[in-house]
C-alpha cells in the first residue's frame, strides 16, 4: 500500500505540522457537516413536512443553507492546506533528492541514465506529492466516512446497516487483485517516462551530430517505438483502471436497491418512518463517492509506491566519496603531492588502469604527464581531487592523504581544467566564479587574460552573457578558454590540467601557454599532455606506460634516452606503419 511506502517521506511533513492540523481540522468539519444534512432532512420530512408547520419548515431551510456554507468554508480551508502542504513537502524533497545526487560519485552518474535521474527527481517526486495531496486525504477520509455514516446507519435501521455493509464486503477482493495486475504495471511505465525521457535528452544534447550525420529518421524512429511501448502499457494501465472502477460503481448501486426494497417494507409495516428512509438514502448516496475515489486512491496508491521505491534505489546509494570521520580541513596548502603505490580500476571493471604507481611532485613544480592512448593520464587528473579515489596506495597532498581531508577544503586548493570543457546554461560571470563567495574584479580580469578569453567583454552583455545550454553558443576554442579562466580562477596554490589547449588555433595557444607560464610560476601543477608544444609548460615530463611511471626528466633528457617516450612526440608514431590502411 502506498502509505507503508510513504513511511519514509511522511517526516517531510513535520516542519508544518500546525498546517497539517488546521487541515485535519477542516476535513473533520467538512465531513460532520455532510453527515449531518441527512438528519436535518428526516427532522424536516417527519416534522415540519408532515405535520403542515410552514413555520419550521422555513427555519429547517436557513439552518440547510447555513451548514451548507460551513461545509464551504471547510472544504475550501481544507483543499487550501493541502495543496500548500504537499507542495511545500515536494519542494523539500526535491531539495533533497538534488543534493542527494550532487553528493553520489561520478562512478554513480556513469551507470546511470540521465533520463532515468530527471524522470524520478521530477515525475516520481510529483508522484509523491500528488498522493499526499489527493489520495491519502482520500483514503483516510473514506475510513472516516465509512465509519461515521455506519454509525448514523446503524442508529436509523440496524438490519439495513448490516446489508449495506455486506453489499461492500467485495471491496477487498477487487482491490487485492487490483493490486496484483496493477503493481507491475505502474513499474513499467514509470520505467518506461525514464527511457523516454533519456531519448528526449540525448537528442538535445545530442542534435549537432544527428544532423550532420543525418539520422534523423532514426532518432524519430528510436522516440517514436518508446513512445509506442509507453502507450501500450498506458492503455493497460487505463483498462484495469476502468475494470475497478466499473465494479466499485456497481456496489452502491446494488445497495441502494436493497435499501429501497427492505427499507420500503419497513415503512409499509410502520417499523421505519419515511423521513428515516430518505435520510438513510442519503447515507448511501454519501458513500458513492468514496466508492468513485478508492478507484483513483488504489491506482495512485501503486503509483507512489512505486514512484518511492524507484526514488529509494537512488537515496539509498551511499557516496562513496565523502568525508571521513575526523576528516580535517587544508588550512594552508603548500602544493606537495605524491601519488604512493597507486592502483586505480574504474567500477564494474576488473581491468587495472594504473597500479604500483608512483610520482613525487614537489612544491611550485610542473609535471607534465605523457603516455599512450588510454594509458591511464586522464585518471591520475580525476584522482587528485578525488573524483575517484583509488583502490590501491594512496594520494598525497602536503603529506596527508586527500581522503583524510574534507572535501570542500581540497577541491578549494585545486584549480581542474579538463579536456572536455563543461559550461552551464548561466551567464559567463556565473559559469567563471561556479558559486564561490568573493572574487573581486581584479582576479576575474587577470583569469580572462591569463585564458586569453578577452572576447567575453565583446558578447552583447559581456559577463553577463548567458551561454546556452552546455556553452553551445560558443565555439570549441571559446569554451574551453572561459574552462581555464575558472581553472585559475583565485590563483588556487595546485593546478590540474587536462589538455586545457586541445580546442584552441595555434596562435591563441602561443598566447595562453605564455601567459599559463606565468601563472604557474610557484604553482604545483599536474600537466596532462597531448600535444607536444604544451610540453613547454611542464619543468619535468613523468611517462606513463602500462600503469606505472617508467621514466622521468626533462623534456630534452627523454627525447635522448627514451624510445618510446621518442616514438610517442614523434610524427613517426602518430602515423606507424600498423596504423596506416593497406
């Protein structure tokens, strides 16, 4: 049932308990309001009606119009809180669930479709909120009901309460096989919004190069067969819907027929007045609605149940990377790093990228690091600021290993620049300080020169120029200047930097590399290099070759005494004879 689902999410509700209350408070009146009408018609039928006392009768009806307008207020006080609740509580869990995720590991993110993250933080949350706003009020106000209007019955024509209740006795059997039918149901097709969801993404995220691959056809085609499945389970959802529906109609219907046929032979033999069958009439009447609605609460019921289960298996993920118990903060860093017997494999993987590796950076020093395709350059830059932490040996910053200190306060100390350059639907001001509390004017101006990414102060508003989505209304080169802008961004005392001139023509290269010289003047710096000319950045070149560092020295000492390290700077490697068509 989607309230043992709740469990978990209802504690949300407890920052507006006094809401919650003043609701409760309301749906209680509402409901003795209704419950009461019955009762002033029979007084008014056995009364004022029978008996010609005009007089009564005109008070009977103002006391009708005046309950009916309390029963306005309540449901309008009621329907009111509940919407406030509920949306305050989806906010808050949509916060949640945000930062949840900002906190997950990036091996997380790389097993995950984006798709399947966007359906549960927006429709499997909205899921949630709409069975706290409508059918949880609704399932307790229909045991409420229930139970109130059995008691009313029971005080008119015990024998008639009896048969009403037993003509409701089928209720549980119809929503336990519900349940069964529907349960897998609604699993697919909150799977199903994901995968669609993930088709929609990757075509907007990836349209340039459908165009101009010219697959269009078959991305329509790809959304359009999901898009069928999605319907084809909808409609499955829809007919067991109807079915439910369809038999709980019928149960008041078949009661109300055994109230008329039993309740008309009471008042024929004087046991039952007429004012009493009416009111009882109503009473019946007054259940067909909770009837209509446990429809819509069971489906909804297995809607969130699954929706909270689907949002479990993401809150439930622990971060793998955090902060340790007692972990301490950087006051002051002076740029020593060591990576000591490091081996790294990413996660499902049994392949080892780097293992028994180790390098000694010292302070105010520039390594640059070079080795084949795939030879693991790229991981040593994740691991430093512990993207991923190694499973082997440890990362060394000023002496103490980086998983024993506090996140925010080692990532503060790195400046990271990496190959793929990745800007924010935001402004250039807003993508270049990423949050950080204080950057004076001056700092910024010397990061945009240092990128040599001047041509921020001619877009239409400047700084203040919104990119676009992932920086597309930018070019290659642009991007990854406004990267190495927020890399260097506030002079942090360690630099990471991952191929950060691979987009950029020859000569802007020429002027960022002389300018990064600079910059890396007193800077401990970790140089990822795929391109011979930003060699000339690094003070000493480390080789990495299966997992392991196998040489060190200058630039020149390993042209001269390294083969491969030859063979890898060497326009006779990028174009071996095993690499060129026959």
């Amino acid at each position: 049932m989607g309230l043992l689902a709740l469990r978990r999410y209802l504690p949300y509700l407890r920052p507006y308990a006094g809401l919650v209350a003043v609701f409760g408070l309301a749906q209680l009146g509402s409901l003795a309001t209704a419950a009461s009408i019955p009762k002033i018609i029979q007084y008014i039928i056995d009364g004022p009606v029978t008996h010609h006392q005009l007089g009564q009768l005109e008070q009977m009806a103002g006391l009708l119009v005046l309950i009916g307008l309390l029963e306005f207020v309540f449901i309008f006080v009621r329907r009111n809180y509940s919407g406030v609740v509920s949306l305050r509580m989806e906010t808050d869990l949509r916060d949640d669930f945000y930062a949840h995720l900002q906190s997950l590991q990036v091996s997380f993110h790389d097993n995950w479709q984006s798709g399947q993250l966007l359906s549960r933080a927006v429709s499997d949350i909205g899921t949630v909120r709409r069975f706290v706003s409508f059918g949880l009020i609704w399932f307790l106000q229909t045991i409420v009901t229930f139970a109130v209007v059995f008691v009313l019955m029971m005080g008119l024509d015990w024998k008639l309460a009896i048969v009403v209740t037993l003509c409701m006795l089928p209720i549980a059997y119809f929503s336990n096989k519900f349940h069964e039918k529907y349960r897998p149901i609604a699993r697919r097709l909150q799977d199903q919004q994901g995968d669609l969801t993930t088709i929609i993404e990757e075509m907007a995220t990836g349209v340039r190069i459908i165009k101009a691959f010219g697959r269009m056809p078959l991305m329509q085609k790809r959304f359009e067969d999901q898009a069928s499945l999605l319907r084809a389970t909808s409609l499955q959802g829809i007919s067991a819907r109807a079915l439910l529906w369809t038999q709980l109609n019928f149960l008041p219907n078949l009661s109300l027929v055994a109230v008329l046929l039993l309740g008309g032979y009471d008042v024929v033999h004087g046991t039952l007045t007429i004012g009493g069958l009416i009111a009882f009439m109503n009473y019946v009447f007054m259940l067909t609605w909770p009837m209509d609605a446990i429809g819509w609460v069971l489906s909804m019921s297995e809607e969130c149940q699954t929706a909270s289960q689907r949002l479990n298996e993401v809150l439930d993920s622990r971060p793998e990377i955090a902060d340790r118990p007692g972990a301490r903060a950087l006051e002051r860093c002076r740029g020593h790093i060591e990576f000591r017997g490091v081996g790294f494999k990413y996660p499902k993987s049994d392949d080892w990228i780097v293992r028994g590796l180790n390098l000694v950076i010292q302070p105010g020093e520039t390594v640059g690091i070079v080795g084949r395709t795939g030879s693991g350059k790229t991981t040593l830059a994740y691991l430093l600021p512990r993207i991923y932490d190694v499973d082997e040996g440890s990362v060394l910053l000023d002496g103490i290993d980086v998983r024993d200190l506090q996140l925010r306060s080692l990532r503060s100390h790195i400046g990271v620049a990496f190959e793929d350059p990745i800007l924010f639907s935001a402004s250039v001001h807003e993508n270049l300080v990423m949050g950080r509390p204080v950057v004076s004017d001056e700092e910024l101006k010397r990061a945009i020169e240092v990128a040599r990414a001047g041509f921020v102060w001619d877009l239409p508003w400047g700084l203040e120029t919104r990119v676009g989505e992932q920086g597309y209304t930018l070019s290659g080169g642009q991007r990854q200047r406004l990267a190495l802008a927020r890399a260097v961004l506030g002079g942090p005392p360690v630099l990471v930097l991952d191929d950060p001139l691979s987009s950029v023509d020859v000569h802007t290269e020429a002027l960022i590399e002389e300018s990064l010289a600079r910059v890396l003047e007193g800077v401990t710096g970790l140089l990822v290099v795929h391109r011979p000319s930003t060699l000339a950045l690094a003070d000493r070149v480390a080789l990495l070759d299966g997992g392991r560092i196998t040489a060190e020295g200058t630039h020149t000492d390993l042209m001269k005494s390294n083969d491969l390290y030859r063979a890898l700077l060497s326009q006779e490697y990028e174009t071996s004879p095993e690499e060129v068509p026959a």
